[in-house]
C-alpha cells in the first residue's frame, strides 16, 4: 500500500484539472485518491465524464475513480482547486471551513488579504499567513492561491532584479498561448493570421499580483511591493507559453550582465529543499539573440522555469528584456502542485 | 495618349516593387511606363521575369513591359524604389544624380541629414530639405524616403498627440507580419504556433525615424523632436498589419477622451489637398474593447489610415493605446506614392 | 424610388446571413428591405442585433432595418434563408405556401422529390419542378434550394466532364476551410498546427447531392445521374474555400488535354443571360503545377468561379484533378443569389 | 567501456541527421561516435556546426564531437544516411564498396533492383538481396533504404490487409506535414491559411514504393506487388504527421470489422524480437469518430507506429480509412533505426 499523502482534485474534467491529473502522475509524495467534479459528472467514472485532451493518455490509476460533487467529504486532506472562477470562491470556502488545505489556482481569493499568493521561490514566508487566515475565518483549513498565467513569468524575471536592484517601474505586453483561454477558447477563424489585443481582467492581475507576492510579511498582513506596472495584454496563436517584454526602471542602476548574472544565479527555498517539482534553475537566462520562442522554451525546466532573453539596456528606463514560461505548468497546475509540496516540506500536513 | 506623368519602379520584380506595381494600377496622376530590376531579369518582360504574389492579377498594361537594368536611362522623371538595402544605396544616388525623383522605401538614406523622412501628414515642409540635398550633392535630381514599416503606425498615432499635449517618453511593443520580412521570409515551421521576439534592426529604427519625423526643420536641418522611445519588437504569424503596443508619458496630462479626440480629428495637407491615395482619415480610432485586430483592420482606409484603440490610462506613464497600420501600404509601396502625390502637388514635378 | 424587387433575407444575423447582406449590397436587381431573425434579434435595429464578421463594413440601408421575426409578413415576394438547419425546415414551408419564393442555402430540403437543387450553369431546367412542388403542396411560393459548400466545388468541375464522356466512378477527398464550420465552429487550439479528418453529415451530402443535380427532369421527377461517389472530408486551417482532390473514371476515355478543354470551354444559361452574379467563366482552368491555392484562388470570378488545376492522368481512374471554390460564396449566400437571379429571368418574379 | 556498436551518421548537421542523433541517444545496442557532414561543416564540434533544432538538447556525448567529411573512413562499421539526395547517391556507393553497412533515407537507391527497400514488419525476408547486391557490385558492405515518409504511413496500413484480403486498387490523398520538406522548407507566408497541392516527385513515390515493399522475394530479384495505387499529396501547415485518406478496393470481401481486427492484430518479426525501437503495436486502431489527428496522434508508439481510423466502407472501392504515421521518425530516421536493429538480430554485424 501506498505511503503518500491522498490528496484530491476539484473541477478535475476541466482544463486545469486534468492537468493536476496529469502533473501529479508517479508524484513521489501525493497519491491522486479523489476526484470531484460538477454534479453532472458526479457518479461517472473519471474516464468517462472526461473530454480527456492531453497528449499522454489517463494515468491509469485515475481512468476508474468515481467522480464525486465537489463537497468537502473527500477522503484526503489536501485539494488542488482547479475550478472555474465563477464557482470557486464558496467552493473552496466550504473546503477550507471543513478543514482541507485547498491550494487553488482561481482567482477569487487570491488578493483576500489573509491569503497567500504563494510562489515558494519568492515568498515562502507568506504561508504565515495561514495562521491569521483561520483565526480571521475560524477554519481549521486553508485556503493557498498561485498567481495568474501571466503574473508569474513576470514576478519570476523581476523578483531576483527586484531584491538586487530594486525595481521602481515596469511596463510590460504579453504575447499570451491559447490555452490561457481555457477550453474551446478562441475561435480558430478569429486565430488564423490574427492577434487579439485584449483578454478581460487580465491587465489588472498582471499590474497587482506581483506588489503583493514580492511583498513583505509584516505581523499578520503583507505591505505591498511600492512600485508600478503597466500591462498590455495580447492574445496570439500559440499553444502553450506566454511571453511578455519587459521594460523595467531600477532604484540602483545595474548593467544587463549583472541583471543576467542576477537571474542566472538565482535560487531559493524550493532549490534548497529539492521539492520534486522545483527546476533546478527557477530561471534560465539564454544569450540567443531571437529566444525565448514559446515553442521552443516554454517546456524549460519541465515547464517550471521561466526563460528569459534579450537582456539589453532600455532607453527609456534602465532595462528590458523578454520573458517566458509555460502557463498552465507553471502558471497553473505545477503552480499549486509545489506550493502543496512546500506546505508538506513545512509540516502543513503532519 | 495618357497625359499622366510617366514613372517607373526599380526593384518591380519584388515584393515592394510588386506592391508599387499593383497600387500604381489606375493610378489618376501616374503612369507606371518603366520597371527596372536586377541584370538577372533585365529584357524579360515583367510577366516573365516576375513571381508575381499579389491578390489580384498583374496590371494588364505592365505584363508586357520590358524589365530594365537599374540604371538612370529610364524614360521618365519619377522613380519608386523597392530595392533591397543591399543595393539601394547606390543605385538611388545615382539616379538622384542623373536628375531622377526617387522615392525610396529602403532603409539606406532614411537617416541622412539632408534627406527627407516624409511623412506628408506629419511634416510635408521637410521637403525643404531638398534644396540642400541638391545643394550639398550637386544633384539635380532628389530622393526623398519614407519610413520603416513599423515606425510609420507608431509616428502617426503619436504625432497629433505630441503636437497637442507633448511626448515626453514612449515605450512600445510590436507584434509585425510576416509579409514585412520580405519573401519568402520567415519558414512556416518556425512561425507555427511560435512568436519571434526579434527582428534584425527593426529596434534602433522604431526609436530614432519618429524623431527625425516629428522633427524641425530650421533652416537646412532638422532638429530632432525630445524624447525617447523604448522599442521591443516581435514577429508573429499574421499576412498583414503591424500592432504596437504603446505607453505614453505626456508633456501635458490629457485624458483619454482627450487623446482620443485629437487622433479621430487629426487631418492635414494631404487630406486638405485631397491627394489621390490619401486616406480621408490619417488615424480612424475604435471603440471596440479588443480591435484593432491585424485580420479585420489592416485594411482601413484602403490601407493608408492607422487604426487606433483601447486608448486608456497608463498607471506607469499616462496614456496607452493600440495602434494597427498595413506594413506594404501605409508602411512601404503607398507611402511613396503619397510622398510622390505630395511632391506633384507642390510643384516639383513641373 | 427603386425599380429593384425587394427581397428579404432569413437568419439575417447569422454566418450566412451576413453573407447575403453583403453580397446584396448594391445588387441591379434586388434590393433588400427585410431582415429577419430569431425571436432574440427581432425588434433591433440590424446594427444593434448583428455581430457583424464582414471585412466590409454592414451597408448602409441596411444598418438601421428593423430586425422582423422570421414569420411570413414580410414585404417582399422573394427571401433568402441563412437559417440554421434546426429551423430551416418548417420555417421555409410556411413561407412558401404563404406565396414566398424561398431561396434557401439550408440542407433540409435539398433531396425533397419535388425540390430543385439548383445550380444554374447545370440543371436550370430543375425549375420545371416548382409547378410540381406546388401542385402536391398546395403552396403558392416555392423551395429552390442550392447544393452543400463542399458540393458544389465537386459538381461544378464533373458537370462538363460528364456531359462530354460520362462519369462512372468517383473517390474525391475534401480540405475544407474554416467558415464552413459557421460560427464560432471550431476551436482554435485543436486547429494549430492540425487536420480535423471528419465533418459530421458532410460526406453523405458530397456523395449523393451530384447525383440529383445532374440529374434528368422526367416528367415531374429528377432521375439522378448513375454514378457513384466516395467522400473524404476534412477540416484544414483556412479561411474561404474548399479544395478537393478528385479523381474519376469515365465512360468514355478523355487524355488531360480534353479534359482541361471541356471545363474550360464550359459556360451555360447563366453566363447567355448575362445574370448579374453570373462568373465569365464556370470553371477556370489553371495550369501552374501547385495552384488551385485557397488564399490565391477561392476568390476566382468574385467567389462563384470554381478553379481547376493539375489536370492530369489517374493510374487507378482515368482522370484526376484539384478543384476549389468558395464555400460562402458559390457554396452558399452567392449561389441562392444566382438562382434567384435565374428565376427572375425566367419570370418567376412578374 | 561501452560494448556497444559504434555507428556513425552521414549529413549529421541536417534536418534528419538531427533526428538520428536525437533517436540513438541512449540506444541500447549503437553507441553513436562518428559524426560526417558536408566539406563546410567538417573539423568543427558537432555543437558548432549544427542549427539544432529539436526539442530537446544535442546530448552531452555527441556535441564536442569533430564533424568528419563524409568519406569512408569513419571508425565504426555502419552507417545512418540522411544525407540530401543530391550528393547521397554516391556518397553512399562509396561508404558500401568500402565496406560499410549504409542505412539510407534518400530515394536514390530505393528502387535499384539488388536494394532492399526495408519495412521489418513488411518485408524482412528482402534483406536477401543484400548477397545479389554484393555479388553483383563487388561491395564487401551493403546499402538499405526505407521508404519516403508518405509511403510508409500507407503500406504499414495496407501490409496487413494486403496479406489477408488482397488489395487491388488504391486511390490515396494525403495531408503532409511541414517538416517533411526539410529546412527551411515552405515560407511562412505561404501557408498561413492555405493549403499546397502539390510535392514535387512525392506521387510517384507513394504509387511505386508500396508495391516493391510488398513485393515476393524470388530468387535474387523482387516480384513486386499487383496492384495499382493512385496518389493525391498536399502540404498543410501541420509540424509532424502525415495524414492520408485511403480507398481501397479488395480482391477478398470484407466488413470494416475485420480490416479492423486484422490491422490491429498485426505483429510481426520486430515485435517478436522485441527490437528495442519496435513499437508493441505496428498498426494502432482508433474508434474515435475524428481521429487520428496529426497534432495528437502522430506520436503513438513513440512515433514508430502508424493510427488508423475511421474504417468504413467505400461506396466506389469496398474499404476506407485515414491513416497517420510520424514522417521524421517512421517515416525517416526511426526507420533506418529499426532497419539496422533487424539487420543486427540478424547477425550482418558480426
């Protein structure tokens, strides 16, 4: 019999929950016991209910689960959330309130300001929150987000810049994958020879999630990073990968080698603590003049790293460069996956 | 017999010199009588000599034009240039020298001190430069350029800004298509489902042309206009229409009904002059949450009117947009023409 | 005041529909003055209630139409319907015998005994039908239907081939572009870089609609052509229009040469009548070894012409070519046009 | 030390000479040491000389290795060919006549009558010609080819009904991936939104290949197969897969059920000797209504077998279905990999 944890996936037939199902295949701490899904799938098994679209087939394992409605009586103690918005925010309450860790990559509590917008490379301390959170909410549970698809690529080039240099001002134009659109997404006639520049709510994410994760614990709430971020968003024909050009402005002036060498060389609690789904190197600087490409990068560091290139001096401001990484890895599933494998390292689930 | 002013285009066998070809078709002033191109296809006739590309069929009276060298013993006064930079250079010069009108597209000139960078909207009175072209060269001749095909959108949505609130910084960011690498240009398997976040020299033209554009002319130079411009630019898998991204920082705050304002009622000497293929409208502004879009825009204004939306507020700078403009058209072929119809209207080809 | 016969059209709002709107517009004979839709859009102006996808803009004196409900108190003789096949059936009848001549683009009652599927440059003579059609319903108006978009590309090349040396089999394979699917139709991550190779229902109707178009009025009955066809269809990432790889045995041997004479030499009642949307030529000829393309081709004689290329012998058949047309227009909103255009000529409108 | 078998690879910096690099990483039985490519490339690293263009990284042990010229002198007794056709033909005699076991991609010999044109599931017995190969040139080594990347997909489906029910006519439409054209291959610009009829020399390949891979060993020459094919190939903007619609006609009458059971039931000598690029099943049957599909289905069995679908009856032959394969990996590299495990078991390499 297994040893690991049981743990459990909400909205699991949907986009990001099959991903959860997928990333969490042969995961060395978390065995996938549980599955819930909308009460029109609920009884089903997984197979069946599933409109299964990943390239690898079911993990066996999961192909016979019965899907169950997404109430909190599932037999583990730890949920990985990959609801639609629109029903998460009371979804994953009830969770939290009957007590499971709920590591949700929704967008509904993540500026509540007792939940953590958890990235371990970066903020690993804000799981302090937990603490104010259940005292606040009167849960033995928890509630644990990750940022948005197209924060974090930005937050993982500017949080090594930021800690070294001190970040004053970014603007920043995302070239966004298909899939961020979830599932059908765009019309393929609106695709072909296209670009969409717009994606709703998602300039706002991009211009107020990095403040709060490159935030500091302070007692029981984070002050705010104090700087400024200007995002275009755009739509483009990719599959998987969101890019983003970055044009930032230092408080201490830095050179692009050293900003490079800054990224490079950047490592942290999840590198030290060799979470299983940490890459080895949170960021990969490439010195080729045309990467990162999403096709080409966005699979780096098994689409936990993000690529960043095109380091140069910024007439404008001091700085800008090209940024990209896999956004439904780690802007999504493996999000949460290793923020659960954090909380584990931290004793959340003793 | 026609009494149109006979011109001719050098480079006709290219994608450029085919896009003159097809623009020039019933022309109202010109009449397209000489195409030159490389010794390779001199004494075929076009039809032969072309891998013609366009939508619709070549120009029944050019199919059997004899392809000339490129040499200054064309039978008229006005020359298109759609040669590579490779060439351009020299081959211009010559036939400015030999007393030939050239309208150049390429790069090689652009920057010269005593060359105009025209942009009949933005600064028809560069034309001043001319006589200190012929001046300085003892040319009796003239070339006279257009901009980049990425600089052009940006110039005009920035230029009825700048002169009514002041330009103090500009960071833009540029989704371009594939038709302005030229052909065959990029190869499908590297576009598919990809974005390239580099083009060769796109950047340092983007950030200097508009200054020279918006510039002064004060006696026989220009003085650049002030400020600084940051540009990221990306290739991306559309036919037509290069989108930018724009952030503004103003002189003199304006809100964005205000910015919008001043684009939608910009007109100028060409529209006053109701030259041939001047748009009616030099910027057409939308309301539109997610255009312009390159599929459903490019085409605005017969391709010769930028099209600018989401116009809103920056939180880094002050003002951002979109703007969308066709980079063959406006961006090359029927720049020139406009530039030729210009010069025509002010005497030079008399 | 207008001397054009008012028409209307069904389903104004929809895919299809737009169509019509769009290729009525400025029409010498028919002016459209009713646009009617479902119950959801009736009451708007057209402006309000359509999501219009045209590269042109809505026409003018269309704009500001009331939107009516599809329901037969229109102020017009004739309607062309866009209407989904979920209602198309019944909604057509009840114009029909209430005195409208229905046009309709709907696959409802295209195979009904005592319909014709018109294509006019092929079985003008199928009109004769009406008279049937009213007498067993005991309707005033009348159906006249046109073949199915993937139909029609097919038909268009065999007709010529089968009149002059009889057609015995036929295998064709279909790639078939993206507005055939309507829209939004398909999704655009599972197009990217993909072939769909099914199109629900659509092989049957390639397979057996021929057959009744070429077929012989007897009396008051169509005895269809005798031969048989195997469909492929698929879907490919392309905008307009259908290409199909076909390959036939004849009754009577023809060498590539005569074959390619027969299509191109074809032309019939609609191109005698001068009928407005009538194309020069039928079929188009080409005899460039890579073409018919879909982006070069599809918008041959504005749409209604169907292109032929790589007219050459079949080792298993006899003859084998590659045909396009486009879908939306001779594969939809142009082709009922066409019929009607025929049935005024034929004085179904005094 | 390794006890491998040292292997070497001709045209090593090219498209398909990646793929043989990339599939013989850590292959069980060759360890790849000799690296050739052309005079240009010779002498530098292999890291240096080659645009590698795979998703995953040159590995570690082939990068630092110096690129030879392409001469028979490498240090390893056989060799994998991708080199391009137009030097391969002799290049190849060369490294044979001198001893080398040449495992060739290129068409130049394909079709010589003492070369075996290899499917080890098909036609293992044709390593027989090998001794009339070297009885007849005087070579101590051998040439061996596998088939072009659209016959493969085709035979692989035809072999196992071929053996069963007897084919007798076959007409073929194919939709071909963008890397079967090598790099660069087709513009961009080309294929967005479009479709390509044509591949110059593919058909005649599709229609003669199969018939000698299916033909009868006899004596010291090959009876080839009895039937005829006719080919229809297209490019579509797809990055790996060839897909083709296949109607066939049988000599023995048969249920979709049983051309089913008899494609998926099939095995053969590579499975039997569990050859370690073998795939379990050679021929994968899908039910799925719209499979197989290029983008998810090309990599079944790790590219080495091909999926069929769609089994239906064809109302002009008697069966029909589309078949898939991976056109880089079965249909080029993998195969000549499969080719020299089969000669291995078969002890020409001891």
């Amino acid at each position: 019999m297994s040893n690991k944890i049981p743990v459990g996936v909400l909205g699991a037939t949907g986009a990001v929950g099959q991903k959860f199902v997928k990333l969490l295949e042969n995961h060395p701490w978390f065995d996938l016991t549980e599955v819930a899904a909308s009460d029109r799938s609920a009884g089903k098994r997984y197979e069946e209910a599933t409109p299964w679209r990943q390239y690898t087939p079911i993990p066996e394992p999961v192909k016979n689960l019965e899907v169950k409605p997404c109430e909190p009586a599932l037999d583990c103690k730890l949920v990985f959330s990959g609801l639609d918005s629109s029903v998460a925010g009371e979804v994953e309450e009830e969770f939290a309130r009957a007590g499971y860790l709920v590591l949700s990559n929704s967008k509904n509590h993540r500026m509540d300001e007792d939940v953590p917008l958890l990235v371990p490379e970066i903020n690993p301390d804000h799981l302090g929150l937990i603490e104010t959170q259940r005292r606040n909410r009167k849960w033995s549970g928890a509630i644990v987000t990750n940022p948005n698809c197209s924060t974090i690529g930005l937050v993982m080039a500017l949080a090594p810049i930021h800690y070294k240099f001190g970040v004053a001002r970014v603007i920043v134009t995302t070239l966004q994958a298909l899939s961020g659109a979830g599932y059908p997404g765009h019309a393929a006639i609106d695709m072909l020879g296209n670009v969409i520049p717009f994606i709703g709510g998602e300039e706002s994410k991009v211009e107020t999630e990095p403040l709060k994760i490159m935030g500091a614990l302070e007692g029981d709430r984070i002050r705010f990073a104090d700087f400024r971020i200007s995002a275009h968003t755009n739509r483009v024909f990719v599959e998987d990968g969101h890019m983003e050009c970055v044009s930032v402005e230092l408080r201490k002036k830095a050179s692009p080698e050293e900003v490079a060498r800054a990224l490079a060389d950047f490592r942290s609690l999840p590198q030290e603590l060799s979470l299983p789904t940490a890459p080895a190197r949170p960021v990969i600087v490439t010195d080729e003049r045309d990467r990162p490409q999403p096709r080409f990068d966005s699979g780096a560091g098994a689409g936990m790293s993000a690529v960043v290139g095109r380091i140069r001096e910024c007439p404008v401001f001091d700085i800008r460069f090209v940024a990209l990484s896999h956004n439904t890895i780690r802007g999504a599933a493996g999000a949460a996956i290793l923020n659960a494998e954090l909380m584990k390292a931290r004793g959340y689930l003793d």
